[in-house]
C-alpha cells in the first residue's frame, strides 16, 4: 500500500513539474471568462479585399476560391501578384474569360538592373502596357527598400530618385500604388524579454533583422514618406496601416501631413484589437482613407476581421499566438463606415471595379 502511494505521489509530482516547465509557446490557457459574442463568419457587408494574393492566377481554377469568396461575402478580390507583361495578360484573359467582375490584378515592378541605361524608360514603358493590358494600379513590394540593389551593387532607396518617373506615371495614369515597406519594428530592435515579437521571432527567426540590416527601420520609413510627399499627385495605399497601427496618435500626424496616403489594414488586425476605443475613434475620423484587406489568402481567418470591424464583443481570440498573445475586442463601427472601409473607399481610389456588386 505504501509503495503504491509512494508511486502515486511521484507521478503527480512529475506532471506538476512537466506543467511548471512550459514554455511561453506552449502555454497557451483556456478562458474561463464567460462573456456574451459569436464569431462573425460572413462580413455584414460585401467588400472588397485589396490585399489579397494569388500567385497562380494565369492557369488557375479559380472557382474554389470565388466558393470561399462567396461565404465570406466577399465582392471583388485585388490580386496584388498580377506581375508583368504576358502573366500578366492571362492573369486578365483568365479572369475575363470566368468570373469578369470578382477580381482585378495590380501590376509589379521587376527592379533588376536599376541604375543601367534605359532601365527607368523601359520600366515606365512596361507600366504602360500592363496598365492597357488590365492593371488596376501597382503593388510594390517590401523586398525595395530591404533588397533590391542597383547595377553597382547599392541599396535602392525606397525614394530613389531613378524610381521617380514610376510614381509620377501612376499618378498620371489615375492608378493606386499599394506599397509595402519594412516589417514590424521589433524586427530590428534587440531580441529580449522586452520585445513584444518575442515569440515570432523564436518560431520564425528568419525575420530577425540586425539594427542596420540593410539600414535602420526609421530609414527606410522616412523614405516612404519622403516619396509620399514628392509625389502627391499620386495615390498610395501604405500596406499594414504602415506599420504604425500600434501608434494611432503618429499615424493620425502622418495621414494629416500627407493627404494622398490611404491605409490598409491587411496583417495588423491585432493591434486594432487591442485598442478599440482609440481604434474606433481613429475609424471615424479617417473613415475616407482606410481600406480593407488581409493579404495571406486564408478564408479561416477573416471571421477575426470581421469581428473586430463589427462587433462589441469582449475578449476573444486572435488567431495566431505568435502575432498576438492577446486577446481581441470589438470596434462596433458604425455601419456608413464599415461601408467605406469595406467597399466605398476602395470603388473610388481602385479603377474600374463592378459598382452593381455592392450597396449605395
């Protein structure tokens, strides 16, 4: 009897030390807090993703992803992966010949070569042609700034003055450029038990950057502006609210001092989450110059935005630990800015989308 106690007690001390010796990725607790909510599966109403990703759109089947469109009560999908010149064209052909108001493709820019002779016309003059092929506007991705170097082997400047004929014929064409620059600034900062990306840089340390690796997040953000403010005929959609969505107060200074910078909230729902009295009041105010889109195509993982947009809900999960450890509340916009953020922003900046599909 006495050993069997014996063996009984050294189990449970065993469990008990296996559950005080988690680690900070494996604890990840149960709520216990009872509070009223759903997950909302389907937006409130139809809008337009414009950050979303297909890369295989030129031979695609694209009939599976209108089905998962259709659930979430998505109306118009822009494909950012549009490419250039003949990928381009059945990127088009393809959506023509299906499903001729669901998606539009932006065009990319191939920056290799920058800095030889002619590269600046001839990239100006594809623009051109993927524009008259079907592009609705340019994406920009964060590899310029980060890693595209020029033909002597220098880092482009995100407001590289050979870039400048790019965004001045956007502007004359009457075309958005969604502009990607950076990542989070943890990132860049030191890798510690202050980093609040603590654990995405543990799981994926493939996105830890050195202090100046391959220069200071402040320097490639100033140059984003900096370009902003050059150009001001020009539209820009600044991806991921600019990777200032967890200072509302310096991203209210940035939208006041350059009025042709729109904000799209793909990838930093969390930090909205997080703040819904500050991000609702900045809703509000900024109504006219935010857009909807989630970029990664996962249909799973919308029902967070639309949670976050819509509802008052308290304390709900994100769903990703990595990005955020914490839990969510609901902004519960009023419905004639969800309109704006949902579809009426993107119907006036993006050319060309299917006005029938959505409401007045």
């Amino acid at each position: 009897m006495y050993k069997k106690v014996l063996l009984i007690a050294i189990a449970t001390l065993s469990i008990t030390s296996q559950a005080q010796d988690l680690t900070f990725e494996e604890y990840n607790p149960t709520s216990t807090l009872v509070v009223p909510g759903d997950v909302v599966v389907k937006a409130k109403f139809p809008f337009i993703d414009v950050h979303g990703h297909q890369y295989r759109m030129p031979n695609q089947d694209l009939a599976p992803v209108i089905a998962a469109m259709d659930t979430l009560n998505m109306g118009i999908m822009v494909n950012l992966s549009g490419r250039s010149g003949e990928s381009l064209k059945k990127s088009v052909k393809n959506i023509a010949d299906h499903y001729p108001n669901r998606f539009v493709v932006f065009a990319n820019i191939d920056f290799d070569g920058v800095g030889s002779t002619g590269w600046t016309a001839k990239t100006v003059a594809q623009l051109e042609k993927d524009v008259q092929n079907g592009a609705r506007g340019l994406k920009i991705y964060k590899s310029l700034g980060l890693r595209h170097k020029d033909i002597n082997g220098k880092r482009v400047a995100v407001d590289d003055p050979r870039l400048d004929a790019i965004w001045a014929k956007c502007g004359e064409l009457g075309i958005p450029v969604l502009i990607h620059t950076a990542d989070p600034k943890p990132f860049w900062d030191e890798f510690n038990a202050d980093n609040e990306r603590w654990l995405e840089l543990k799981t994926r340390p493939g996105r830890k950057r050195g202090a100046d690796n391959p220069a200071p997040w402040e320097t490639l953000i100033a140059e984003q502006h900096r370009m902003f403010k050059k150009h001001s005929n020009t539209t820009f959609i600044n991806a991921h609210m600019g990777w200032y969505a967890n200072n509302l107060p310096k991203l209210s200074q940035l939208l006041d001092e350059m009025p042709n910078m729109n904000v799209g909230i793909g990838a930093i729902i969390a930090e909205l989450g997080r703040q819904p009295r500050q991000a609702k009041a900045f809703f509000i105010k900024y109504q006219d110059r935010i857009l909807f889109g989630k970029d990664s195509w996962k249909p799973e993982e919308f029902p967070t935005y639309f949670r976050v947009l819509e509802s008052d809900d308290e304390y709900f999960p994100y769903h990703k630990k990595y990005h955020a450890f914490w839990a969510m509340y609901g902004l519960d916009l009023p419905d004639d800015v969800l309109k704006k953020v949902y579809y009426k922003n993107a119907l006036r900046i993006v050319p060309g989308l299917d006005k029938t599909l959505f409401p007045k």
